[in-house]
C-alpha cells in the first residue's frame, strides 16, 4: 500500500522558519517526481515545488523561492521542505503528493496533509 | 504564468444530472491538463491526466475533453459520492497552476 505521511507542521511566528517532512512507503521513490502542494484555509490548491527523482533539479512558485528549499533523501525516501521567512499568506496544509515516475507513468499519491499556521 | 479559469465557479445539480465543468487555459497547453476531485477535509484525488486520459481505477462516468486553450470534465449521472469541489490544472509550463475550482453541490 502506498503511503505518504507528512509531519512537521504546527503554529510559528511570522519570520520564523519550520521544516515539514513527508516519509513515503510501497512504492519506488527513488523513481518519482515528488511535488509540494499547498492550500490556504477555505481557498483552493497552489503548487508549490516539484524535486526531480534524483533530487537534481527543482522547481517552485516564485513566492517562495529565496524563503523554502526542497530536499530528498532516497535512501530513507523522505522529501523535506525548509521553510524560513514564514508569512502569514503561507498559512495553509501542505500536502505531499506524486503524479509522476521518471519514465512520465502517471500516478496519483497523496499524503493526508499538516498544517502551518503562521501567526503571532 | 499560465492563468487557469474555471467556470462555473459552482453549480447545483441533482443526483442523475449530467454535468459539465470547462476550464480555459491563458495560453495554448496543447493537452497538458489534469482534473483533481477534492470532498472537504480530504487530499485531492486524480481523475483525469492528459486532458482525456481516465486515472487508474476512476469510474469512466467522468471524462475530460479539450486541446489547446479551452477543456472540459463531464460527470454522466452525479452520484452523491461526486458532490465536491473540482479543480484542473495545467502541467505544460512551471510554474504549474490550478483553476479556482468548481463546487459541485447537491440541489
């Protein structure tokens, strides 16, 4: 079974930093492309990031380039986003998600989700 | 940026009503498009990739359609399981971006 669980998130003070992870489980992940998506309360779904399977390329929304950094490691198939400069716009559940393996298989893996509230 | 819109922004329909969802695309994404079902305190599902193409295990009462600048989701006969919020997606350029979404409600 696939599973992929997100943890880290919680409440932080704008310009405060926090580091979601997401461990993943019954699929190859190494082989994946591996995405951040984000929603805000009561608003709809904004991309944030997607990591290449070997983690050698990135990309992500402009409004977080410069205050979050995408990782992985294969080995322990986790996905790791740094986030520093936290503002309150980047209140939101973020999700873990696959739709894609490196040979461009469509697949449709989810994490349930954690939320970041930034708040004073 | 690709800007997504999506209309209706929602729309009431009875079970057994067909329903359509269109989706327009600032400029062309040839067939770069998905279609995401998400019910409230859920992750969003995958229902349609490559702007016609069924995600494994999705019922084919759902289909997409559309190339180029302008695409659609039908739902053949809604189903109380298929009242939620629908969003598409455009996956041709980074940054990728979402449609508004669609709330399909119970009338």
């Amino acid at each position: 079974e696939v599973q992929l669980v997100e943890s880290g998130g919680g409440l932080v003070q704008p310009g405060g930093s926090l580091r979601l992870s997401c461990a993943a489980s019954g699929f190859t992940f190494s082989s994946y492309w591996m995405t951040w998506v984000r929603q805000a309360p009561g608003k709809g779904l904004e991309w944030v990031a997607d990591i290449k399977p070997d983690g050698s390329d990135k990309y992500c929304v402009d409004s977080v380039k410069g205050r979050f950094s995408f990782s992985r490691d294969n080995a322990k198939k986790s996905l790791f986003l740094q986030m520093n400069s936290l503002r309150a716009e980047d209140t939101a559940v973020y999700y873990c998600t696959s739709w894609w393996s490196s040979t461009w298989q469509r697949a449709d893996y989810w994490g349930q989700g954690t939320l970041v509230t930034v708040s004073s | 940026d690709i800007q997504m819109t999506q209309s209706p922004s929602s729309l009431s329909a009875s079970v057994g009503d067909r329903v359509t969802i269109t989706c327009r695309a600032s400029q062309d994404i040839s067939n770069s498009l998905a279609w995401f079902q998400q019910k409230p305190g859920k992750a969003p599902k995958s229902l349609i990739y490559a702007a016609s193409s069924l995600q494994s295990g999705v019922p084919s009462k759902f289909s997409g359609s559309g190339s180029g600048t302008d695409f659609t989701l039908t739902i053949s006969s809604l189903q109380p399981g298929d009242f939620a919020t629908y969003y598409c997606q455009q996956y041709k350029t980074y940054p990728l971006t979402f449609g508004g979404g669609t709330k399909v409600e119970i009338k």
